[in-house]
C-alpha cells in the first residue's frame, strides 16, 4: 500500500493511482482507516506539494473525497463544484495539479442523490445556481431510456442523468484542454469517471468511463 506522502510519486503509474483510490474505497466501507502521523506529515509536505490524484466532484457535504478514499493531506488535489461540473476554472484547477504539481490521474465523480442532478432534471436555471444546471442539460438531453416522468421525483431518472453527466463532464475536460489532453495521449496521466453511492459508501468506476493513453471510445465524439 502506498503511505508516504512524496516517495516515488513520479513513478506512479495511473493505474496504480486509480488502486490507491480503489484500496482505501474499500477501507471506508469496512470502517477502518489506515494508520498516518498527519503532523509529521504536515512538516513533510510544508514546501511541497505532490497529490498523486487529483478529483472533480461535488461539493455535496456528504462526499469528503479524502474521507471516502481514505486519503491524507497532500494525497488529493480536491476540485468541489455542485454537480461535478468541468467549469473553465475547474479545468484550469485539474491542468495545475496535473501539469505543475504531477498528478497521475483525474478522477471525475459524482454521487447517487445529487441535489444539482435533480435540479437540472426539473429544468431549475434560477440565479447562479443555473449557471451550475447548464452543464447539467446536456446530460439529461442525452437520457433516452426514460420516456414519462422526467423529473427529480424519478429517482431511476436522476440516476441515469447523474452517470451520463459523469461522461459529460469527462467530454468536456477532453473537449476544453489542450493540456490535458496532450498528457492523456502521452500516458502520463488517465482520467475516470465514478459515482459514489450515499448509502453503501461505495465508490463504482465502470470501464467504459476510463481513458488512458488517449485512445479509449469514450472521447471518440
């Protein structure tokens, strides 16, 4: 199991980034946590920072991505927007902490329950808040399965959406990023798609939600 906060992070594969984060998934779901000395790890990572992951998700106060994989300070690069969404800024966040600060894999995750899933299901684009749903619409256009009852109190519908806006999101990372993308067809990064689920505490990565060396059919747009 990987511990030490800095060692060997550059030879880290993102592969065995997305184990890590499998690894200490499993630990939170069985209640136990591995053991880390945070103040020394304060005092190891005071200059320096090296998250091997970094992660898009919701900033749903149920959804701490250092709780739920069992991760330290200076593990994760922590990017939280409603809905997961890849705003230009959230770009811009995973582009530093890929780029600049090394980290091997983007882990785009949404969550069973969203708020601003269910949001865009009815069609909300009040305030600010639809500047958040907007990126959300493309998703639920893209579910067809579901013919009546489009709308939050469908909680099949609002699954579906919330995978489907996983996808969305990852498009949009590959769609917007130069950056990105250029490190994805150098393998020296991977992206994947997760959803958490509220009530197992279980994070799911389908295969088809992963690229890695650029070349997986989910960017094939």
């Amino acid at each position: 199991m990987y511990k030490h906060p800095l060692k060997d992070r550059d030879k880290m594969s993102p592969q065995e980034a997305l184990s890590i984060l499998l690894e200490g998934n499993e630990r939170f779901t069985q209640n136990i946590s591995a053991h880390r000395d945070l103040l020394n790890v304060v005092n190891i990572t005071k200059d320096k920072q090296h998250p091997f992951a970094a992660i898009l998700s919701c900033s749903d106060s149920r959804t701490s991505t250092e709780l739920i994989f069992d991760q330290g300070l200076g593990d994760l690069f922590s990017v939280r927007l409603a809905g997961n969404i890849a705003s230009r800024k959230a770009i811009g966040s995973l582009e530093y902490s890929c780029k600049y600060l090394g980290s091997k894999l983007i882990v785009v995750l949404g969550h069973s329950g969203c708020g601003a899933i269910k949001a865009a299901c009815d069609g909300f684009s009040g305030g600010h808040i639809g500047e958040i749903t907007k990126m959300i619409f493309p998703a639920v256009e893209a579910e067809q399965t579901i013919k009546e009852n489009r709308n939050s109190n469908n909680a099949e519908f609002v699954q579906h959406v919330c995978d489907l806006n996983v996808k969305t999101q990852i498009d949009s990372i590959w769609n917007s990023s130069e950056i990105l993308r250029d490190l994805l067809n150098r393998g020296e990064i991977g992206i994947v798609g997760g959803v958490y689920d509220l009530q197992t505490a279980q994070v799911t990565f389908p295969d088809h939600y992963q690229i890695f060396n650029g070349d997986h059919p989910l960017v094939q747009n």
